[in-house]
C-alpha cells in the first residue's frame, strides 16, 4: 500500500505520523512545497518578536527525523501539479532541479493548508510588505529590520495573526499602526468584548486604526514609504504586515472536481474522507461541521488541523478513526491582554438564527484577598428555551485559558448554564475562587434563565433609553463611584438603602438597575421585583459593560 | 417567615444571602460561635506565611456589611446550644455575656462546619502546638513567632493544609519537618503521583517523614520542645502545627436526632434537606453524594460548602434549587508544586470496584518553542469497558489547575476517553500545544481503550518483573538516556533503529517496550504488535513514572 501526503505542516505531518503508526507496511511519501516540513507556524509571530531567540526551536521535525523515526519519505521543495484520479497518481515538480515526474497513490491525503491573502493593491509588491506565513517570510522581516533603518510599521489586520505581529513589532521598539477595515478589531468577537482589547492597545501604544481599509501603497525603489487609506489619510511607512486572513489553497482539489463546499473548503465526513472515497483532506483547506450550528464551516486553526491530520492518517492507513467537528475556540495574547473565544458569540448567534440570551460578568480570575488578582470579562450566548451553552467570549490579563477551555468543554457536552453552576472545580485561593468565574458565570445566566431576573444588554439599554422617555434608570451603585461616571438620566440610591427609598421610584414604569458589574443590580432588581415592580431589568455586566463602547464610538480614529 | 441560620462562614454566609434574594420578607438571623463571619479560611496559611500582609483582607464581610446589604442580622460569638424540632426553637447563649435565650424558627439552616482534629496525645495542649481553622488559630501562631525565638518547626500531617502550611513557615525561614503516618502525603493521591510531590518537597528543603506518627510532645513550662514518633525518633522543636485533618461538627444535629449518614456526615436530600424538612443543612458537616460512585461522602471543602449554602439558603426562603453532589476537585500549591486531583484515584477506583485502567502521561504545559514551558504529570483513571473518565490527578509546576478543571468539567458531563481526545481547546503556544495535555492524555488512553496498544503501570510491571523471568524488557530511548538511567533487565534498542534489530528480541516472549514518557514505547508497541509479537506492553507513562517510586522506597524516613 502507497500513500501520499501533499502538505507537510499540521494536517500533512500528523497523518504521516498516525499512517505509520497504523500501518508498518505502507509507503507512505510526503510532498512539501515550502523548504520545512512540521514547522511551528504559530510560533513565528513570536521569533519575528525575539521571544522566541533560536530560529531552530521552530523546526519541530526534519526529513530525516521523519524517515528515522516513521519510515516517512519527506520531498521538501516539491508541489505536487496535479491529482490525476482515475489513474490514482500525482504530478510532482521538483523546484530545485526542475524536474516533473508521476508517484502513484493507493490513498492520498490532501493538507495543502491556506496561504496568506495578499489583495491586489497599487504597490503591494513592494519589498518592504511582507506576510506572516513561513518560516522564510518571518526570515525575510527579521534581515529587513536588521538590514534597514525601520521605525515606523503598518499592521494591515486586526485579527489573531496581526495583533500578534504588532505585539511583536512592538517588541522591536518599532512604531506600530494596525490599520483594521472593520468597525471593529477582532471580527469574532462581539463588538462590546473587542473593544476591551482596542481600548487597551491604545493605552500600550499601538496606534489603531479601525474602519478604514488600504487603497494603496506609495513606492520608491520598491520600498513602500507610505500607505494610503481609503479616508484618504496617509501613514508613513518603513515596512508593513499583511495580515488580512488566509484563503484555502483549493487549486489541486477543484482541478481533480473533488466537491468544494458553500463554506469555501474542500468537503469531507467524518472520516476526513472527501468526495472521492481514496483522497482524505485534513487541515485549513477542509470544512468543518461546526458543533454548535450543526453546519460545515471553515476553522483554519492548528487544534483541528491536527486532529483531522491524525484522523485522515489512521483511516487512509486502513485504521478507523472520526473528526466530530470543532468549536471555533481560539485564543490571542496582545501587549497583555488576552482575548478567547469559543462557539458563537451574540453576533453569531444572531446571525444563526438562535434564540438566545447574553450573560456578562466581570469576576477577578481569582480571590481578592490573594495577591495578584485581575478582572475577566466574560460574556456568555445562551439558548433561551433550554438554557444550553451557545459560546462564550472572555478578556482579561490572566486566566483566560483556563475559562475558555472548561467551557469550550461544557459546550462539547452540550451542558446548560444550570450545569455550569454546578461544576466542581478546584479551588485555592491562587487559582481561583470558590464561587470562580465560571461557576459566576453560571449562577448569573442561569438566575435569568430561571426567571430570578430579566436582564438587559448595553446595546438594548441604549436602544429603549432613545425610544421609552419614561424609562426609568436606577444606579445602585455608592455616590463616590457615582460621581466618578454615570449613565446619563440615572437616579442614584444605593443600594444599601434602597429598601427605605423605594418610594423615590415608580412602581408602574419600565425599571432598569444597574452597578458596577452586575451583581448589587441583582439585589437590587429583585428587592423591586418583590415590592411590586412589575417590569424590573438589570444592566448585565454592569456599566463595566456600557461605557468603553460608548468612548470607542466618540473616537473610532485615534 | 423566620430563618435561623448556624454557622456563618462559607455555607451560612451564602445561605443568608441567597435566603435573602430570595425572599425580601422573611426575617433571617445567623449566629456565629466565632468572632468573625465569611471570613477566608482556605488563606489561612498564606497570611500565616505572610504572602496575604493585611489580615483585614481575610474578612470578607462583617456583621453591619451583612446587615446593610441583606438585612441579616449577625451575631458572632453566639453558640447554639440545642435545637428544639418539636416547638421549632433553637437554645442560644452569648459567649461575651453568658446569658442564654431562645429563637424561634420556621426553617432552619445548619452549617456548623467542621473542626481540626486534636488527637489526645501527652502534650498536646501545650502552648505552642497550634491548629490552621480560624482568624485567632492564625493570629495565635504569628504571635508566638514574633514573640519567641523559633527555628524548629513539626507539622503533623501531610495533607493540603499540612503542606500549605509548611510552605508558610518555610517562608518565615523556619526548618521544618513534615511527619506523616501514612506511607505517603496527600493520601486522595496515588503513591505514584505523591512521591513526585515529596520528591519535590524534599529537594527545596522540607525535612519529610512518611510512615511515623506522633507518640507525644515532651514539654516544658507549658511549651512543646521535642515531639517523640512512634517510631522512637525524637525531634527537637519550637513550634508544631496540627493538621491531621477535620471532624465534621455533628453535636447539634445528633442531640436532634437528626440523620447522620455511614460517610459520618448530615444526611440531606438533593435540596440540602435532611431528615427533618425544616431543617437544611450546608458545608463540611454534611453528606454529599460523589458524582462518579454515587454514594454519599464527605468533601470538606469551600466550594461545595458555598454552592450547597447558596442552594439550602434558596429553599429554606422558598424557592427551588438542587445540588447534584460533587467530584472532590481539589487543588494544593506547595513550594512551586501543584497536585491536583479530580474523581477517582486508581486506589479509589479499585477500592469503590471499578473495572478501571489507568494512563500516565508527561506533556509539557504548553509548546516547547515557546519560552518557560514546564513538565506535567497526568495520570486518568478511565472505566474499562466505557470507556469513561473516572478521575484525574495531574501535578507539576504550571498549568495544572487548567487541566484538572477542563477534566472535572468533562467528568461531569460523563465524557469518555475518545471524547477528551476531540476537545476543541484554546491553542496559542504560550498557553498550550495543539495537541495539548489534555487531547494528548485523551489519545493515550483512547489507543489503550480501542486496543491499538496494551499498557502496563510501573506497578504491574514491578509485580511482573519479579514473578516472569521470562519477560522480554525493551528500553527504545537513545543510548545517552539509558546510560544515565535504566530499569534492570532492560535491553535497549532505540526506536528509530528498532525495525532493524528487530531479530534481537523473540516475538514469542511476553514484551514490555517503555521510553522516557511513553511516546516512543507506544510506536514500539506499534511496530512490534504489527510484527508478530503477542504479547506487547507499553509502560504507560515511561521511565519517568518509575524510578521515582523505587527511590522514594528506599529511603521512606529521609
């Protein structure tokens, strides 16, 4: 039996791997266009940044390590030109010598992974615009900055991979734009959950820009001095990131007609098996079922793409082996701050058609009594009905992992918020508390779940403190945090004494409370709820919640 | 409506303030034996070792905060003496004036905690042999530090507030010397897992002594100055430390006849109820049922105290809440070591009639690209024929708190093997690998569990070792590795010239490969298997889970 492996990165090296493991007697041959084979490629921001010094940490595995240990015949510099089907075999071009020969295949696997999207703007070739992709292309930036007077960076990106290269420019003493054509940086993230990040990139320095996209790039000698935005405003420029998003390399699987998706990746089931019962695909080309929606998306992250590499490997080996789906659950750190994200977030979940409820918290990662605490914001999307976990979104300066994770585990499970609650996890007072923020989490949504109180979102309060004149805003907060910053039209009681003055309030109106994080908001909507009022809300989140939006919309330029 | 509550730190805390949210029209009242309510127990240690400077950060609410908040009215220093069921009555005396009243009640919340056991050794009273339960307990020990010349320290049980609280005084640059009379510490632990924390302990210093217990305190003019063992050891001191363990508090409950469980515990329903409907109970003195056995047993710790408090608390005041029992999560930093543990231990499953195997692995924490990545210890008791998670325990210098909630989360949930090995985890290579520790221990024992290789534990393989000469033992590290360190009898092949040197061993032999964490031996047992060979073993979990045993035997006293 003889299988061939096109890619040799996530995807490609977990399946030679798994095959061989599977199977001793298989040839397997695995064809690699780039010059490395299992590379890290999530490390390059990293070694662009210095923090990670040794270039050689990024070569996980080598040609020879692969023959040595898994009798894996690894062709570096080699592009497979095309999957000729019903001959079962592959056209192969060498790119240093030339040379195009034919490899016959009993399985293949596709894993040709997605390349960097680079648009067709006025100067992008320039030598001084570079992507974030290889191990060449982090090569090609580092001797750019060492070889030339380099000051000013443009960040073309606001996502994962542009946050993470500004971070690391900003490690180099460099002065960094992100330039982001969205409204918003971290497109999947809600808005009120991304402009946490923004916010705080702007206090470290980085100069962001969202809402506006590139129109071109000025040139000279083919080195770009100058950007130009589609406002119309022109940023200096000594080098610039692309880092706008990556696009399935689909060439060699629409050419061999296997089935691409409405989603923009090559089909496979469960098995990793694509249309063509001999050629298992794995990795950033593939579709995915997302397990949340039910339906197939594109999730070009290495946690899948290992796992579907492993997958494909075994079953292309003669083993049996299943991918279920995956969650979407990603994670980014930026100049301290970390942002992660699993299964939908409330615009998602919108736009899925769900019926669905939001619950944000704002606990400290762990006790307040030990030393050393932050606060996370977290932000759950909750099905109305059952109260099942639809996603959760957190930020903050430590301890995101580990929340993103339980409940990227939760949702896996299919729990509610009322399991959520539940959930005996381990606690000291360095790690976590004994009520932590999931455990918060969980009481909050659940709590609103169970009708205990009807919450209401920044965005909603917004919309009906412009529509209901008569709705009446109640901060439960203490006069000094009160004068510090308040919502326009609110009325201060705090909450303390807000059993002896009720009588400042009307029974009969439309009430929303609000504190600082959510919790006094609580007491307090149910002290009014059990006192007669009838239609009583709480601020979820808190004002915590509310204002950062606001200041981000007076000031989407700076 | 009237609730009386007894107890006032994690479980009465949370019952008042849920009793109240619950219920704006009842009166509730909490009487507190203590001087102090919600105060933080679980930072003892960390305020006694000065890592938490201000003892004022240790109380979390105090009698006015609950009465201004929550209208509950707090009266510390008040024991209730009886509980009259028949007449709905409890008989209470305040300890600052001696004078004893009666309270009428129409539920009735008893959370009374438990105490540290004092066992009724010759000397134990003296003055400077201390518990670690209470704000004055602390008070007490930092005083005696200040006042008297203290270099010597004895703790008296190696469990989590034992080694919390050894770290403590090591940190007040005391000599301490921990002395446990079982065979190991942290007895929710297996040997194997617990001997790498000792290890540890050891090499930072802590003098460890296993297998001995206190006879008696010799003592002078009320104070303690040598502690003798039973053993006949004798070891000078200045102070002591008892943390044998916790009593839970059953006086109240069995002079009102109400039931105590065979666990020793406050038997209550799922609504926290016990035998009398009007009487719920809360915290470290009552029954819980265990999540994986479904029996009753005692989890004396804050986070089931809270979360029952918080549900007795709800329906007491009349509303609806449930709590499903718990998993015994539990987590211990000691001197940069962490142990955690979730479920059950291979003892606990063998002791409860499982049908169970065990998987060991030694992942890093997160990539090894990425600067500061540290070893973990991962060891999963999995059902046999399920194949579902039984417990967990995990130990290392980082990131292991992360794990052990993502695997009691899973746990919960009732997720098998195969499905931990497809979790869609967060992956930046700061916080995690790709295949991360917790997939990574997911794929290991999925490959046990469909039965792509047999492992064996370091256990097994000593009995074997000792009773087949016959065993065929296989060591594929590289020569270096086997050099410094290998088990006797081991032949070693490295694996990556294994295929050819494959005619060295008999494939009729029973055969058991190990390499240094498991990884190799699994591709050994790969090939072998697919060569012939019958019988294969992969010693799970590798040499690293070995030698460490066999060394801590051979000097248990040291």
């Amino acid at each position: 039996m003889r299988i061939i492996i096109i890619g040799g990165v996530a995807g490609g090296a977990s399946a030679a791997a798994k095959a061989r493991r599977t199977n001793e007697a298989a040839d397997i041959i695995m064809f690699e266009r780039g010059p490395f084979v299992s590379f890290a490629n999530c490390g390059l921001p990293y070694y662009v940044g210095n923090t990670i010094a040794d270039r050689n940490e990024l070569l996980l595995q080598t040609p020879e390590s692969f023959w040595n240990r898994f009798r894996v015949e690894v062709k570096v510099g080699h592009e497979v030109l095309r999957i000729n089907r019903s001959q079962k075999h592959v056209k192969v071009k060498n790119l240093n010598t030339g040379a195009v020969f034919s490899e016959p295949y009993d399985k293949l696997i596709l894993a040709p992974g997605a390349g960097a999207i680079v648009p067709p703007l006025s100067g992008i070739h320039a030598k001084n615009i570079f992507t974030v992709k290889t191990v060449p292309d982090s090569d090609a930036i580092k001797s750019f900055i060492t070889e030339h007077l380099t000051k000013q960076a443009v960040v073309v990106g606001g996502g994962f991979i542009g946050l993470e290269t500004a971070e690391a420019l900003m490690n180099l003493k460099l002065d960094v734009t992100v330039v982001e054509m969205a409204n918003q940086i971290l497109l999947p993230f809600d808005q009120d959950m991304a402009v946490l990040v923004s916010a705080h990139l702007r206090e470290k320095g980085i100069h962001l820009i969202e809402g506006d996209g590139i129109r071109a790039f000025h040139e000279q000698d083919d080195l770009a001095y100058e950007t130009e935005l589609q406002s119309g405003q022109r940023l200096p420029m000594d080098l610039a990131i692309l880092s706008i998003g990556v696009r399935p390399e689909l060439k060699l699987a629409r050419e061999a007609e296997l089935q691409i998706g409405d989603a923009g990746g090559i089909v496979v089931n469960d098995h990793q098996q694509t249309s063509d019962p001999d050629i298992y695909a794995a990795g950033d080309a593939v579709e995915v079922r997302h397990l949340v929606t039910g339906k197939p998306t594109r999730i070009p992250l290495a946690g899948p793409a290992n796992k579907q590499g492993r997958v494909a490997g075994a079953n292309a080996a003669g083993g049996d082996l299943h991918f279920p789906g995956a969650l979407g659950t990603a994670i980014v750190e930026t100049m301290g701050i970390i942002a992660a994200k699993t299964g939908l977030s409330e615009n998602d979940a919108r736009a899925h058609g769900f019926d669905y409820f939001v619950s944000v918290t704002h606990p400290l990662d762990h006790t307040g009594y030990y030393p050393g605490a932050e606060q996370l914001h977290v932000k759950l999307t909750v099905e109305q009905k059952t109260g099942k976990l639809l996603g959760a979104q957190i930020i903050g300066e430590q301890g995101v992992d580990k929340r993103i994770d339980v409940i990227a585990t939760a949702l896996t499970a299919g729990l509610t918020v009322e399991d959520l609650e539940q959930l005996d996890l381990a606690y000291a007072p360095q790690f976590n508390s004994a009520k932590g923020p999931v455990i918060m989490a969980g009481f909050v949504a659940a709590n609103t779940l169970r009708g205990e109180v009807q919450t209401i979102t920044n965005e909603e309060l917004q919309h009906r403190l412009t529509n209901n004149p008569n709705l009446q805003l109640l901060d439960v907060r203490n006069p000094s945090e009160f004068a510090e910053q308040h919502l326009p039209q609110a009325h201060l009681i705090p909450i303390d004494s807000l059993r002896e003055h009720l009588h400042e309030l009307d029974p009969q109106k439309e009430t929303v409370v609000y504190c600082r994080v959510g919790l006094r908001g609580y007491l307090a909507a149910r002290i009014l709820l059990q006192h007669g009022f009838e239609q009583v809300y709480n601020l979820t989140g808190g004002i915590l919640s509310y204002p950062l939006l606001s200041e981000n919309k007076k000031t989407p330029n700076s």
